[in-house]
C-alpha cells in the first residue's frame, strides 16, 4: 500500500504536511510512512542558519499526523477536527537534515470516543531520532 500526501486525508495544508506517503498500514492498528527533507522547508531558513536541520517538534508532528491518518483509517465514522493534544514520553536522540528522508512508525495504542492514543518512531539512515506518544482528539 503506498498512499501518496494528496491521499492522506491529513487536513493541513500542503505547507504543513510531514508525511509524503504512506508505505504500509493496518487500519486503526499500524502504519508506516515518511516525509523526505527537500530542503526549501520554511522552518530551515532559522533551524540553523548555515546548518539546516528539522526541529524535534516538527518530527513529533510528522507522527501525530501518520497517527491520525492510521486512526482515522480504523474508525467507521472519521472523527472532525483532528487534532495533537498531548505528547508524552518523547526523546529526541537525534534530527534529520536536507536530502535525508524521514520513515515513521506508529502503533495506536487506545482509542475512544473522540480521542486516540499512539506511540511511533521516526528513524532516519538507520538511527532512531525520535520516540514518543501522541494523543490526538477529535469531535
């Protein structure tokens, strides 16, 4: 299953997108994705000036964003207004740079009524950068 960023049913606009494609999912349960760093990202241009590198918050959300894709995936009736509530646990070990492409995991751990929980990864070149739990809640 590849699912390109059109087709993620994310409701950022393309600007604010941090998963490009899907790569693999089980509805409600898994999915795997990633995001490559062209490198005109606006955030760069100050993070760091002569040394780009891809901010611990925006890899948290380029998470939260393939877990409300994944949630959103298992439900029957889409929650409206999707959005990051909480992070908990997240330890940023390292970043990601231009030309580096970003691959996401997530698991959802609980889910219910208008509110979902997840923990993922981002990993790139091999190393782990991130882990962490999301929670995300909707309407």
């Amino acid at each position: 299953m590849s699912k390109s960023s059109n087709d993620l049913g994310l409701p950022h606009g393309p600007e604010f997108r941090f998963v490009d494609r899907i790569v693999e999912m089980q509805p409600g349960k898994t999915g795997s994705g990633v995001y490559h760093v062209r490198g005109d990202e606006d955030f760069l241009r100050g993070h760091f000036p002569g040394n780009p590198l891809v901010p611990g918050v925006i890899l948290i959300e380029a998470v939260a964003q393939l877990a409300g894709c994944v949630g959103q995936a298992g439900r029957e009736t889409a929650l409206k207004n999707l959005k990051l509530a909480a992070v908990r646990n997240a330890k940023i070990s390292g970043t990601a740079k231009p030309g580096e492409t970003i691959e996401l995991s997530v698991t959802i751990t609980a889910q219910m009524a208008n509110v979902m929980q997840a923990s993922g990864t981002a990993t790139v070149g091999g190393k782990v950068v991130l882990q962490t739990e999301v929670i995300l809640a909707g309407e």
